[in-house]
C-alpha cells in the first residue's frame, strides 16, 4: 500500500499523459509557451498503463484520473483508458481536460471506460477568455462539455480558477450556466504553480471571497454532515438543490493532513504532492528492466519522502521548479 510517514494512505493516482497543451493560459504557463519535455523521456502507453497496473493491482489504488498539459492531446489516449478499463479490480477512471476536442471524442472516450471529465472554464466572456487563454477556443469548450454530458461521462464537472480584477465578478454567472445545464461548479483558488512564479496571496481570489459573491444570489447548504476527508472540494447544494457547487481551497482551507492522491509525471516520475520539490524516477529502472515487484518498492518508498503539508503558509516556501503544466493536475 501507499502509506507515507504520516499514515496518509494514497488511493488516488494523478496520471499526466503530456505537458503539451494548446492554451496558454495566464496562469499557467507564459505567452511564447514553454520548452515541451524530449519526446524519448516520455512514458509510452505501454508504460504508463503498467505503472497503473502496479498501482491498482499491489498497491492498493482505486481511482485513477488523467491529466496533462491537456491529455487530449495525447494521440493514445483513447487506448490507454480502454487499458485501464480492463483492469482487475477496475479503478474509477477520470480525466481532466480543457475541453478543446472534447467533442469528437466524448463517445469513444466513453466507450473506452472513461467514467467521468472535469473540464476547465475560467470565464464566459469571449474577450475574457481570449486574454486568459491566449486562444479564441470558447465554443470548443461549450461544445466538450456539451458532448461530455451527451456521452454520459457524468457528472460532468466545470472548473475555474477566478482571479481578481479579471474574472473574479463572474462566479453567480458561471454557477448558474452550469445549473441550467446540470453540471458540477468547482471553484479553484489560484495556486503558486506557473511557470512565470508571478503568483501573489494578495491577488489571489479566496474561497470565503467566492462563497460571499455566490451568497448574495444562491442559498448554499453543506451536503450532508460535510465530512470532507480527503475530498480537495467543500461541496454544497444550491437552493436546496439537486444542483451542487464546490470550491477547492488549497491555500486557505488545505487539506493536506487527509491528502489520497500521489502522482505521475508524463516522464514517469513520483511526485507525492503537487508543492514537492522532489521527485522519484521509476522510468529508468523500469526501461532497465525492473520488475513490477521491484517498480512497487520503490513507490512505496518515494511516498515515506511525502510532507505534512504543502507548505505555502511557511516563511521559506519555494514553487516547484515544474509548473502545473509539466506536473499533471
């Protein structure tokens, strides 16, 4: 099993397929882009559902989500969630995406075993989102989500990150599109993970800002007894529901001390906490050889590195050298 020093055990696996996407959020990476990983260091499919295997079948992993850069542009894709379908005992499988192409491949993605998406809009607004994405792809992501919920790959989650002075007046408008069209709001504190290290507390949107703007419209109940666990999102019905809304807040309400998840880069590395600043290959001793047997003593291993905590609040806290995009979400 994956238990790190804490008692913290991880049944949640991140999986980045790419760092590649075709955004440029602001947020995220800088205009020019960034240098793309080697295509050789790259897991191949072959590769990455291996270490899945090990992860479900010896180590005790239930749900696994694929992430990126953007992991629809990754031209496998398809067959490694059949793949991981096929799996015994099956995980849960997820994927996170920014919806750009989402719509040719909803169906087969579903077919494949895919059992839900999570897709990112930041804003409603075409101008807005062209100055945050750099890209006018609006209507792509309308119609991804559109067709995610058509294929059945329910339900169908919508995620922003809100920042101030640019989107952060848009959270009632983006909770209600996604109520008249029975999706899932999750609002996402910006977290210091770009690539340009420009994040600052001060300009960062925070969950009691975002619970307040949807207040003022929207009456929020904690869904059920609200034990969060190591659920990343406080969710709430709105209006009694059966809508729900979620906000994910990293930096001011962590989760850290009930954290599931660990992950692997799109060049086969552990990484057991989006904040870590270090990392434990498995590509190398794999490409040389290693056994699964060997492949899971070594994760078990790298997840005994794991922190307490990601550590933001600390006087000394430095980014990771990786931004987002290179690290899988």
């Amino acid at each position: 099993m994956l238990v790190d020093s804490y008692g913290r055990l991880a049944t949640d696996l991140r999986v980045s397929l790419t760092d590649r996407c075709n955004l440029r959020c602001t947020y995220c990476m800088p205009a020019e882009g960034l240098d793309w990983l080697p295509s050789p260091t790259l897991l191949t499919d072959a590769e990455i559902v291996r270490l899945v295997r090990v992860a479900v079948q010896r180590l005790g992993v239930t749900e696994v989500r694929f992430t990126g850069g953007e992991p629809l542009v990754r031209k496998g894709l398809v067959g490694i969630v059949e793949q991981v379908a096929a799996l015994r005992p099956r995980p849960q499988i997820s994927l996170t995406s920014n919806g750009i192409g989402l719509a040719r491949i909803a169906v087969a993605l579903r077919e494949a075993g895919l059992d839900r998406i999570n897709v990112s809009l930041d804003t409603l607004d075409r101008d807005r989102f062209i100055e945050l994405a750099r890209r006018d792809r609006l209507d792509d992501v309308i119609d991804g989500l559109a067709a995610a919920a058509a294929a059945g790959l329910t339900p169908v989650k919508v995620n922003a990150v809100l920042m101030r002075g640019i989107n952060s007046d848009e959270a009632p408008a983006l909770l209600r599109w996604c109520l008249e069209r029975g999706y899932q709001m999750r609002f996402i504190e910006q977290m210091p993970l770009d690539a340009q290290h420009g994040w600052r507390r001060d300009t960062m949107v925070t969950a009691a800002e975002i619970f307040a703007a949807l207040e003022q419209e929207f009456d929020l109940e904690p869904e059920g007894q609200q034990v969060r666990g190591s659920a990343p999102a406080e969710t709430f019905l709105v209006n009694g529901g059966p809508g729900r809304v979620g906000v994910i807040a990293s930096v001011s309400r962590p989760f850290c001390g009930s954290c599931d998840r660990v992950r692997i880069t799109a060049d086969g590395q552990v990484r057991t906490c989006l904040f870590a600043r270090e990392e434990s290959d498995l590509r190398e001793p794999m490409r040389a050889g290693a056994s699964d047997e060997e492949l899971a003593g070594r994760w078990e291993a790298a997840m005994l590195t794991k922190k307490p905590g990601h550590g933001i609040d600390d006087p000394g806290f430095l980014q990771p050298a990786r931004p987002m995009s290179a690290i899988g979400g």
